[in-house]
C-alpha cells in the first residue's frame, strides 16, 4: 500500500495515469476488504485515498476519482 501511496502523490515523478492506476488499486483493494467485512482494513484504505485525492491537483484525476 505505501508503494502505491509514494506514487500517486508524487505528481513530480509520476504521470497522470500511473499515479491514477496507483490510486485505482487502492480503491480496488479496498473494495475487496470491504466485501470480506474486514473493516480495520477498509477503514485505513479510505483514509489513504481520502489523502490522495485531497492532494490531487490535477483536475481530471480529480474528475475520476470523484467516481470511486
């Protein structure tokens, strides 16, 4: 998870679409912690994507992730 963290926060080092790939995993994983009720986890996960897309600056990743 904090690989996936590191990437999509650094817009300097990272493209649009695999900061955006980094951050649709989290939501995927999180999507499957959430299906085997395993809250703790689910909970962490929506803190760190909350994170990310309150950092985001780039308003069409910002568009996208408004979907998830």
């Amino acid at each position: 998870m904090e690989q996936w963290k590191k990437i999509a926060l650094k817009p300097e080092e990272n493209s649009e679409w695999r900061r955006f790939a980094a951050a649709k995993s989290i939501v995927f994983t999180r999507n499957f912690f959430g299906e085997r009720m395993d809250g703790e986890r689910v909970k962490y996960l929506d803190q760190l994507f909350n994170e990310i897309k309150e950092r985001e600056k780039s308003e069409t990743l910002r568009m996208y992730y408004g979907m998830f």
